[in-house]
C-alpha cells in the first residue's frame, strides 16, 4: 500500500510539474504573434519607403497652373524611375530608361525653394532655343504646338513688363530643361525663373488615382484612372 501511495505520489508530482511547465506557452504564443505582426508591419513600412524613393509617388495638385490637363484636387502618381533612380546622398542617378522629352509632364524641385514640388510641361530640352511672341512659343524657330495650352486672358503684355506672352530667345543649357504650365497666362514658370536642371526632377506624371472638385464636394469620377498625356 505505501509502494502504490509513493508511486501514486510520484505521477501526481509528474503531471503537476507537466502542468507547471505548459503553463507559459500561451505567453509564448502571444510573444510570437506579436513579433509576427511587429515584423510584418516593419516590412511593409520598409517597403513603402522603397516604393515611394525609388519607384511611384503620390502627389496632390494644389493651383491651377496645369488646368485643363490637370485640375486643384487631382491626385496623381508619378514615375520616378523612369528617369533614373536617384541615389541617397547624392545626385547621381542609376537605370535611366530615357531622358525627360517635350511634352513630358514632370514634377520636380522648385528652383527657387526646394522644400516645394512643382509640375509642369518640358517645352525645351538641353540645346534647345526657346522663345515667346505674342503668347506664341517658338522651339528652335519653330511654332510648338500644344494641345492642352489654354488663355484665359485676351490681353497681350510687353515683354518690358512681364515675360508672360512675349520672352527670350533663351538656349536651354545642359542637363536643364524649360518648363512651362499649360493654362499659359496662370502659370508660374521657366519664364520668370529660368530652367530646372536634371537633378531636380523626381519623376514623370502618369496617371490621376483620385480626383475631389472641392467646389461642387464631390469626386470627379470621369477623371479617376485617366492617363496625363
């Protein structure tokens, strides 16, 4: 009888102690949920910074310098390796598939204070001679023409009061580029500051994800998922 109450004594002290030790894995488990969710979410941030530096940006337009190519509320992503991916550190860049051309709508650093994007439309490439006659613009003597230009002033200013209609000739230097909005008379550009060198631009912008007309407080749905061409 005392053999079958040490042994009996025995197991019941081995399945306490089985007990006592399964008791942490449910903290375990937790721990590793957690670290689960810790590293996904690390992951995706990680990511997201990749995407955003070296790939696809989202941009906001806040005036009317583009209209009617682009409206204040449209919401556009813009390629920034199309150009080259830029390096940290540094203004080299790396996998270039083609240079900005005429006609690209591009975003890029304002010249005059960095800190702001600006985007506009390359009218003139490194080379180029660019010049405005009476709301005209000449590319190396040539009348360019662009379909999305707009005038929303008749008014016609002198060149010795505002470059606005009338400017140059100007050479486009190397590795810059002669920018100019499509709403012609609204635009705040390559006319009154000069040109945008390479290292400035971020990316080409291609397509609009989302678009709010704050005025009438709705979204503008014919322009979800257009093309800027």
């Amino acid at each position: 009888m005392e053999e079958h109450n040490d042994e009996s004594s025995c197991n019941r002290a081995e399945s306490s102690s089985e007990t006592f030790r399964q008791t942490p894995e449910p903290d375990v488990k937790r721990k590793s949920l957690v670290r689960e969710y810790a590293e996904s979410i690390l992951i995706a941030v990680l990511l997201a910074m990749v995407i955003r530096t070296y790939l696809v940006q989202a941009f906001k337009i806040p005036s009317g310098s583009m209209e009617d190519t682009l409206a204040i509320g449209d919401h556009l992503l813009v390629n920034k390796f199309i150009y080259g991916t830029k390096l940290p550190f540094g203004d080299k860049r790396m996998l270039s598939l083609r240079d900005p051309r005429q006609g690209d709508v591009i975003v890029f650093e304002y010249p005059e204070d960095p800190s702001k994007d600006f985007i506009k439309r390359v009218v003139g490439t490194p080379g180029d001679v660019v010049e405005g006659k009476d709301k005209k613009v000449y590319v190396n003597g040539k009348l360019y023409e662009n379909t999305h230009e707009i005038h929303k002033e008749k008014e016609i200013l002198p060149k010795e009061m505002n470059p606005r209609d009338t400017f140059g000739p100007v050479k486009v230097p190397a590795n810059s580029y002669f920018m100019m909005g499509d709403n012609r008379d609204r635009s705040y550009d390559s006319r009154f500051w000069g040109f945008v060198s390479r290292d400035k631009i971020k990316g080409l912008a291609f397509i609009k994800y989302w678009s709010w007309d704050k005025d009438s407080f709705r979204p503008r749905l014919g322009s979800i998922g257009k093309l800027i061409d």
